[in-house]
C-alpha cells in the first residue's frame, strides 16, 4: 500500500482550515495528520508528527508563519496560505513549493499538491533551509517588539519592553532580561541597532545596546572613557561615539 504524504496544517482563522481540509477531501494521496492555530503550536507539533509537508498562514499570533520557521531545525516542505503577496517571490527563492494567496480555488490548490507530489518524488530528498527568508522578511520590518529564540527545546518569546541590554559574542548575541535571564540568539548586532526603538535603545559600544531607562548612573572611569551602571548592577563599557549618541538621545 502506497504511503500517504503527511500534511500538517497551520493557520488561526478556522475558516481558512475548515476550507483547506474540504479541498483535501479529493486528494488520496494525502494525510492530514494535525493542524494548530498558531506558530507556536506548530514548531511542536511538526517536531512531534514530522510532517511531509506544512501549509502555513503567515501573519498568525504568538508566532508568525516566518518566526516558526526559523525555529526549525530541518523544517519539511512549505506551501505558504496567505492573504498577503509581498514575500511571494522571496519565499520561492528561498524554498517553497507554493505561495497560495488568500482566497484560492480547489482548481488552484490541486496544483500545488501536484508540484508536491513531483517534489517528493525527488532523489535525493532535500530539506530546504528558510533562514535567508526569516532574514529578508526581518530586514523589512522597522520597530521590532518582539524577539524569538529557541532555547534548547524550548522557544521563548522575549518582549522588547522586558530587555535591558543586548551583547555581542561572536556570530552571537546575549539578550539579558530586567528579570536576570540570558538568552543566546544567532543574529547581528547591526540587525538589533537598526530594529530596535531608537527612543528606547542606544548603541553605547560596538558589543552593547543597553535600554535607555535602565541606567542607573555613568560614571567615568578612565581618561575619554565611561561606563554605564545598569539597575541590574551590571557594568557596561562606553566607547567614545556611543557616549556621544547617549548624550544625544539624554539631551545632555
């Protein structure tokens, strides 16, 4: 007996699922073995049934469609579902197998599990990697809010008004919390200068960003050079231009 191909189905609008699962009623070949209504119960759920293939929204709560994936470390094939066109083709180039676009006809979903069917009929089967796109659809946006990050099996959502300082290490940063956590995400520091509120934050070194409310006091400490004291107690060097953008943003 031939093997069905496992389709995991995620998207928070029941109406989007109830259609999808109706079109799927005249394909045997395929299995639809789960579905959840958000990001995150979808990194879990495709880690525990691992799925051929993930029909995914992409603007869905907790965790969007692109944040769930960056999340994955082998994701399976992905047919974007989505009432938004704007990364269309940037999903194609980093690896989809479709880009259906909000609302679709049973004619114009029959074939895209046609070009899954050839797909996987592929040797060798390869597993595509969508960090390039979580990349290029992070780099479009302005003032970032929230920050995901896989912390060993766990996932942690870390709110931006909850961070005090950002530190560099290496192709890494440490995030630190008010609340005395660590986190280690892999991303620029470039990437956090540019997303991060600039009311809020202030690059004061080229390894710190430190959140503007959470300065205890700047000491001096030696000739053209000071640091910060940050009201978790922790020290943090000020280089000679992050002084001067501090001093812009404090109006000293």
């Amino acid at each position: 007996m031939k093997e069905k191909i496992k389709i995991l189905l995620i998207d928070d609008e029941e109406p989007a699922r109830i259609l999808i699962k109706n079109y799927l009623e005249k394909h045997d070949d395929f299995e639809l073995v789960g579905e959840c209504e958000d990001g995150f119960q979808g990194a879990i759920k495709i880690k525990e049934l691992k799925p051929d293939l993930v029909i995914l929204d992409i603007q869905m709560p907790k965790l969007n469609g692109f944040e769930m994936l960056e999340l994955i470390d082998n994701p399976p094939r992905i047919i974007f579902s989505t009432a938004y066109d704007e990364f269309a083709l940037k999903a194609f180039e980093f690896g989809a197998a479709d880009y259906l676009l909000k609302p679709f006809s049973q004619k114009r979903f029959d074939k895209a599990l046609e070009k899954i069917i050839q797909k996987i009929s592929e040797k060798p089967h390869p597993r595509e990697s969508f960090a390039g796109l979580f990349n290029f659809v992070s780099s479009q946006q302005d003032i970032i809010k929230r920050i995901v990050v896989k912390n060993n099996n766990d996932i942690a959502i870390i709110l931006t008004d909850n961070i005090e300082r950002i530190e560099s290490q290496d192709d890494y940063v440490f995030i630190y919390t008010f609340s005395g956590e660590r986190y280690l995400k892999n991303s620029t520091m470039n990437y956090f200068e540019q997303h991060l509120d600039p009311k809020e934050f202030v690059r004061v070194h080229r390894t710190n960003i430190i959140r503007i409310d959470r300065i205890s006091k700047i000491e001096i400490w030696e000739k053209d050079s000071q640091i910060a004291i940050m009201k978790s107690k922790e020290k943090v060097n000020i280089s000679r231009s992050g002084y001067q953008r501090l001093r812009e943003v404090l109006n000293m």
